[in-house]
C-alpha cells in the first residue's frame, strides 16, 4: 500500500460528502454501485449489509420517538388546557358565592401536578425518549402477535369444526332426494292405479260389443 496522507473516519465521511454533494451527475446510487464502492473501500457485503440495516433501524427509532414527542405535547396541551378551564370556572363559581375563597386550593393542587408534568417533559433526555420508543413498539408488536395468534387459532378452529357442517348437509340433501324419489314412485303407483281402474270398464265394454 502506498504511503500517503492519512485521514481519520471522519474526515474521510466529510470529503466522501462533499465529493458526492459536487458530483456533476447527481442522483441515487443502486446496490451496485453501493458494493462497489464499499469493495473499493475494503468492506464486504455482510459488513455494508449490518451497516444498511443498522440505519434503517435508527430511521425507524427517530420516527418513533418524534411520534412520542408529539403525543406528549399533545398530553401536556390538553392537561394545561382542562386546567385552565376548570380552575377558571371554579373561580367564577367562587366569585358568584362570595366568600370564603376556596378556588386557590384546587388551582394550587392541580396547578402543583402540571409542574411535575412540564418538567418530566423537559428533563426527559434523548436515550430516555428512545428507550420509552422501544418499549412501545416491542408493545405494539406484542399485541400484534397475539392478534395474528388469535386468528390463526380461530382460522385452526374452523378447519378442525366446521367441515362436519358440508358432510351433514350432504346427508340432508341426500335424504331429501330420497323422499322426493319415493313420493314421485307413490304418485306414479296411485297414477297407475286409476288408469288401470278406468281402462277395465272400457275393457269390458269391448268384449261385450264383441260378443
């Protein structure tokens, strides 16, 4: 390897950086391009693959702690706003009744809770925000297992119990032929009868005039 100026990480990530900002062909590279590069570098593709996946998670985690910031913004917002509201109507209640004055307590006791929560809020630190992430989406994921597991055992049900239901409407379905079949054969027979019956007068008529 030839000898040369050497550069640390980070500044081989700032010139890598800003040569690509000034390519005078910009735009996204595909993996193939991306493994050569990292080839070029001394990576392999395990390593370029643990490195993809490992920003995709970051990705990930930033859109879930911005998501739990805001949802605890919007906590806070709506804690505040029900605290000015009822305080505010206490006062007025207190104000039509006179004295005694009683609408500080309740102002000082509620007012005492929303200082906890601003400070949780802002003391509440980058690795805590991510943490609190984790665990709602490890939560989350949970509950979609056990939903995922709830259907495959409904799904499993289905298949071990209802099948019997197609075999006893078959049975149904035979049985009713069957009573479709003797009617019809009871029909033809009274059918017969009757003909036969009308049929041997006229019989008898004939072999009389033959006669």
């Amino acid at each position: 390897m030839a000898n040369g100026k050497q550069y640390s990480r980070q500044e081989l990530q700032e010139i890598l950086d800003v040569a690509l900002s000034k390519q005078s062909q910009p735009g996204d590279f595909g993996e193939a391009e991306l493994l050569e590069t990292a080839r070029e570098l001394g990576l392999s593709p395990e390593q370029v693959a643990a490195a993809e996946a490992e920003i995709t998670e970051r990705r990930e985690l930033k859109v879930l702690v911005d998501a739990a910031k805001r949802s605890a913004r919007k906590s806070f917002t709506s804690h505040l706003l029900s605290y000015v509201l009822v305080n505010a109507g206490l006062l007025a209640v207190n104000v039509l009744e006179g004295a005694p004055w009683w609408f500080q307590w309740p102002l000082l006791g509620w007012g005492l809770a929303v200082a906890v929560h601003v400070v949780n809020l802002v003391r509440t630190s980058e690795a805590e925000w991510q943490a609190f992430a984790i665990r709602q989406r490890d939560r989350e994921r949970r509950k979609a297992q056990r939903y995922q597991a709830k259907q495959q055992l409904e799904q499993r049900v289905v298949e071990l119990f209802i099948p019997s239901k197609p075999t006893q409407k078959g049975q149904g379905e035979r049985a009713l032929d069957q009573a479709v079949d003797e009617a019809v054969d009871r029909a033809l027979g009274v059918a017969a009868q009757v003909i036969q019956r009308v049929s041997q007068p006229r019989e008898r008529n004939d072999k009389k005039h033959r006669d």
